[in-house]
C-alpha cells in the first residue's frame, strides 16, 4: 500500500499523517485524541443518526425496534472508536471497528428500512481518512448503493434516493478537505521540529569547533609556557619563571573570556533588539509602551549595556509594577525607564544587583527610585570616553618614539 494508507509494521496511517513523525508527535498526538476529544468532538455529529432512529421507530415495533436500536448504539460505539483508532496507528483496531460498522450498518437494513443507509455517510468519513486520494471509488460504491439500493428492495417502496447521492460525496469532499489540512499542520509541525534540531544541532558544533579552536592552542601554550617556568624555577631563575608564570595566567583568564564568549555567541545583547522584544513584551502584557523610535543618539560602546537595562527594566515592570504606561527614554550616555505602576523597594533583587555590577563595571551609575507619576523610575548614567586623538592631539613636536613608549604603558 502506499504511504497514506499503510505503513508495515507501523500501521495504518491515514491520510494526512506523517509516516516519518517522531515517536513523541505521535505519542501526543495519541494522548490528544484519547482525551475527552474522542467522544465529543465526533460524537457531535452523531446526531443524523436521527434519521435512523426515526427509521427504527417507523418500520419496527417491540423486540424487534429494541433490537434496531441496539445495533444503531452498536454502530456509534463503533464509529467512536475507530476515529481515535486510525489516528492512533492502530491497524488491528481500526479495521475490526471498520468492518464491523460495515455489517452493522447491513444488519440494520431489516429493522430501518432506507434510513439506515445514512450509516454510509460515517462510513465514508473513515474511507477517506484511511485511504485519502485513492477513497474516491470507495466513495462511489457506497453512494452508489445508498442511493440505487432503496427502489431495488421491493418492500420498503422507496424510490431513488437522491439526497444521499448528494450528501456522501459532499461529505467525503469536505473530509478530503479537512484530513488534507491535518496533513499540511502535521508536516509545517514537523519541519518545525526539523529546523529546531538542526540549528541545535549547528550550535552544538559551532560551540564544538570553537572550543577545539580556541582551546587547542591555548591549552598547549600554556602547557609549554607552565613546563618552563617549572624549569626555570629548578635552575634559580625565579624573576623569569615569574614572568612566565604571569604569562600563563594572562593566557588562561583571556582563554577563559572567549569561552565564554563561543559558548553565549549566540545571545548577544543589542538595544535595538531589546527595545523591539519589549514593545511585544509590553504588548502581551496589556501596558501602552512609549519606547524611543530609533536608537542612534546612543554611544555605540553602550548598546549592549543598554540592551542589559532595557531587558531587567522591562522585566521588573511587567512582573512587579503593574503599570498601564511604561516609557523608555534614551540619550547619548544615559537610559531611562519610566513606569505609572504600584512601585517596589530600591535595590532589591538579583536581576538589579547584577545590573548594578554590570553599569558600575562601565564606570556608571544606577539610580532607582519613584517615578514621576507615583510608579518607579529606573535610570543609568554612563559617562563616554573620549578617544585620546579627540581630547588630547599630539603635539606635532613630539618625537616619533614617544607613541611608541606610551604605547608600553597601556594595558593589554
């Protein structure tokens, strides 16, 4: 059989469900369908059974209606459990469930007289999730037999029925419809799943190649520099096992620093990118947000920092302040956040506490306190540091060893 029916071993498929899906989709797409869903929602549509129930009532009386209803509740118990089952990829299930509906629904000719062939319409439903595409001479069988059978059977003195030559096909198109949708959710699911495991997948080995990088050099250098400061050391040169010494602990701590960097490569912090996640942010949370319309005032050397103030700002005001205005005001070397909330005690928290350290690291300041409008008031001075060339030009005098030296006084 081909993929939209049968899959080996695995099962029926119907058509719109991936035979490639992983183990959890199908799992939760099982867990989805065995829930209260299993009943309801198909058990709604139940209700044209009515018409059968009234054909019980009309041509049947006694034991003999009894009975007839008694194969109707057989019939929707069936139907009940084979929708869940197809999409569960239970093969055995579904089929015992599939012909049993199928004789049931002839059992039920006797007792319902025409109004039983309303069956087929359900019958069809499960032909076209099972087969999809190739369900339409299936499709034409029952809509044949629903519609030709009622005037070839001489005592039930019905004609031609031409409401079910209407109704099945109709209904079997709208199911072709519906499953093709299932089909297009399920495959956008799993190329979304796709994409998530490759681009883990890339980080894992951009991480991987750039700690081989960046540590296979490092580590043997500092292997080599540390075996000759344990040399030097053993032959008395303590001043140059001192420098080496200093060497390897100025190699390991920048070591340390682009690891670090390789492995949080990935979260950069810009101000532009947090103003834009928290005007969504903002949103989301229902507080009108009067946020800079561009950023280009503010020093380039600070738009991390800012990114970093903006995020624990906008985070403390949607999870403490409930505010219902919020504003972020921005300058070349400052940033302020301003909110219209209930306001919080200055300095608490970590998230502040790590902010704090990071501003007081550039050399700024924080000042926390209320707001203009009785809400809280974040702000973050950082001075800007001038370039040398800008603030002190070389005297044209000087002579041309001097750049040199001061150069050998900068630190790394």
């Amino acid at each position: 059989m081909t993929g939209d029916t049968c899959d080996g071993d695995q099962g029926i498929k119907p058509w719109g469900w991936n035979t490639g899906s992983s183990t959890r989709d199908i799992e939760e797409q099982r867990r989805r369908w065995w829930g209260w869903r299993r009943f309801v929602f198909p058990g709604i549509w139940l209700i044209y059974l009515g018409q059968t129930a009234g054909g019980i009532g009309k041509h049947s009386s006694g034991w003999w209606q009894a009975g007839g209803f008694a194969i109707l509740a057989a019939f929707c118990w069936c139907y009940l459990e084979a929708l869940p089952a197809a999409w569960a990829s239970n093969t055995r299930r579904f089929w015992t469930m599939y012909a049993a509906m199928v004789l049931l629904c002839a059992a039920e000719a006797p007792f319902a007289h025409e109004d039983a062939l309303v069956m087929c319409v359900y019958i069809a439903v499960l032909t076209m999730g099972a087969f999809g595409r190739f369900a339409w001479p299936a499709i034409g069988g029952l809509t044949l037999i629903a519609t030709c059978l009622p005037p070839a059977i001489r005592p039930w003195h019905s004609g031609v029925d031409w409401t079910m030559a209407f109704t099945i096909p109709m209904v079997a198109l709208a199911m072709y419809g519906f499953f093709g949708l299932i089909r297009t959710n399920q495959a956008l699911a799993d190329a979304r799943a796709e994409v998530a495991r490759l681009a883990a997948e890339n980080e894992r080995t951009r991480i991987a190649r750039d700690l081989h990088d960046l540590l296979g050099h490092s580590l043997t250098t500092i292997t080599v520099k540390a075996g000759l400061a344990r040399r030097l050391a053993q032959r008395g040169d303590d001043e140059r096992a001192a420098t080496e010494i200093a060497e390897v602990e100025e190699l390991s701590r920048s070591s340390l620093a682009d690891v670090r960097a390789a492995v949080s490569g990935h979260r950069d912090v810009t101000l532009a990118g947090e103003l834009a996640t928290s005007r969504e942010v903002l949103r989301a949370a229902g507080i009108v947000a009067e946020l800079p319309g561009s950023v280009d005032i503010v020093d380039p050397s600070l738009s991390e920092l800012f990114g970093w103030v903006t995020r624990e700002g906008i985070t403390n005001v949607v999870r403490h302040a409930r505010a219902a205005h919020c504003t972020i005001r921005v300058d070349r070397d400052w940033i302020e956040i301003v909110d219209d909330g209930r306001g919080g005690v200055a300095g608490s928290g970590n998230g502040l506490t790590g902010l704090r350290e990071r501003v007081e690291a550039a050399g700024g300041t924080v000042a926390l306190g209320a707001g203009p409008y009785g809400g809280w008031r974040l702000r973050v001075d950082v001075p800007v540091r001038e370039p040398a060339s800008a603030s002190a030009p070389a005297p044209a005098s000087a002579p041309a060893s001097a750049p040199a030296d001061d150069a050998t006084t900068m630190p790394a």
